[in-house]
C-alpha cells in the first residue's frame, strides 16, 4: 500500500493555482504534511498574504484531501513562517513560469 503522505501529496498536485496554472506542490506551496494514524495536518502557504484566490485554493485543497479514503480528519492550516519565495518551487515550475 502506498504512504499516506504519498497518496496526499499526489492529491495536492491536482490543485492547481489558477493565475499561474501550476499546481500548489511544485509551487513549493506545501510546506509539511504529518500523519498521525488515520488524522493528518498538511501546512500550506500562499505566494502572498493579499493572494486573491486564497479561498478558492483552499477550498480546493479540502475537496481534493476529502477523496482520500485512507485518512479519517484532515486538517489544512494555512501558515505564513517562513514566507514564500520562488527558491520554493520545483525545476518544472520554474520552467514553466519562465525563471530558468
């Protein structure tokens, strides 16, 4: 059987940020997910505090980690230490936005 923690970063993946087109994982967005026997807490951020689509990409996230049948509660807290920066995104999003 796949890790949990596998299963919910492949979810995560299929959220995508609407004004980048790149999904919230190679965005570098996620920044920890803990599994506790059937409960996990994933920590996210956003690009920005003033982010205008904060709540629909969380809104997203919720939908995306409901499907997710090997976990009971799912918690997603939004935190903002340390702050975002583009170091934080994977190699393919920052070919994808135009950085390398």
């Amino acid at each position: 059987m796949k890790d949990v923690k596998e299963i919910i970063l492949k979810k995560l993946e299929e959220v995508v940020d609407p004004e980048l087109g790149v999904d919230i994982v190679n965005l570098g967005l996620v920044y920890s997910i803990d599994v506790k026997g059937k409960k996990a807490v994933v920590k996210v951020t956003m690009t920005t505090p003033a982010c205008p689509l904060l709540g629909l990409i969380l809104e997203n996230i919720k939908s995306k980690l409901s499907e997710i049948k090997e976990v009971d509660e799912i918690s997603v807290e939004l935190v903002w230490d340390p702050p975002w920066t583009p170091e934080r995104m994977s190699e393919k999003a920052k070919r994808q936005l135009g950085y390398i």
